[in-house]
C-alpha cells in the first residue's frame, strides 16, 4: 500500500511566537480557519479539539497533543469524532528565517483506506493561506469560497 504523506510548507512574514499563537489560540483560529477554533492546553498528552463556529461548537476534529516544544513544534494525532479509528498524525514545525519563519504542516501516518486523507488535501492549503494573509496583512481569507473544505 502507497504510503500517503501531504507537506506543506509556507514563508510567513511573522514572528515564531505570533505563528504559535496564531495555530493554538482560538481567539486566533477562528479568524482563519472558517470560524473553528482549535482548543487545548497545548501540553504534551493533553486533549485538542476543533470546534465549527455553530451554536453547539461542534467538534470537527479531535486528538491528543504529542509533542509540544513552543514555538518550534507541534504534533498532534488527528481524527473526525464520528470515526476515531481513522486517526493520523499532523506536525507543524516552525523555524525562524530572518525576518519570515518557515512554516512546515505534515499530516500522514493515515491508516489503511483512510477517508482523511483525500479530505485534507483541500482544506489544508487553504487554511494556511487564510493563516498567512491573517498575519501579514491582517485579513484572513474566506476559506469556504466555492466548496465546503472537504466537507
């Protein structure tokens, strides 16, 4: 079986602790990343959820911190809460270049025949997009505009 494995990687005009900020805080998040917010603690073990921006703050997605090592990197395991079995694994690693930090997302170690993996493949590149545009120019973009990010 073909091992699935998306990168990306983006250059940020930022500093690695408003990137940080910017990835675990939901006052951040939300701006983003279509209305979610992502929510934890951060720390090593510790639960994550991302919530939609409804009334009931539907979880979307949910896992458990790996690793955390502010502001450097963040590894998370990734699943849908009506499936958790099909669970991956996402890291963001970040490093300072100059005045820019480079911003590097992996999301793989997908299970066999997991539907995860086609439905990140849309939403990722969007959502880091919206992540850059909120930080160097301070408006995210509408990362709903024309589909529903692998809804």
């Amino acid at each position: 079986m073909e091992k699935i494995e998306h990168v990306y990687e983006t250059y940020i005009r930022t500093t690695p602790e408003k990137l940080w900020a910017a990835i675990t805080q939901p006052e951040f998040t939300r701006q983003y990343w279509g209305g979610g917010e992502n929510v934890s603690t951060w720390k090593q073990g510790a639960k994550w959820q991302h919530h939609s921006n409804d009334a009931q703050h539907t979880v979307r997605m949910t896992g458990q911190v790996v690793e955390s090592v502010p502001p450097k990197l963040l590894v998370l395991t990734w699943a849908d809460p009506a499936d958790l079995a099909d669970e991956s694994r996402v890291s963001f690693e970040l490093e300072p270049m100059e005045d820019l930090v480079r911003l590097k997302v992996v999301h793989g170690q997908f299970k066999p025949g997991s539907t995860m993996a086609g439905k990140v493949m849309g939403g990722w590149p969007r959502v880091l997009a919206s992540l850059k545009s909120l930080l160097e120019t301070g408006e995210a973009l509408n990362v709903w505009a024309g589909r529903s990010c692998g809804k």
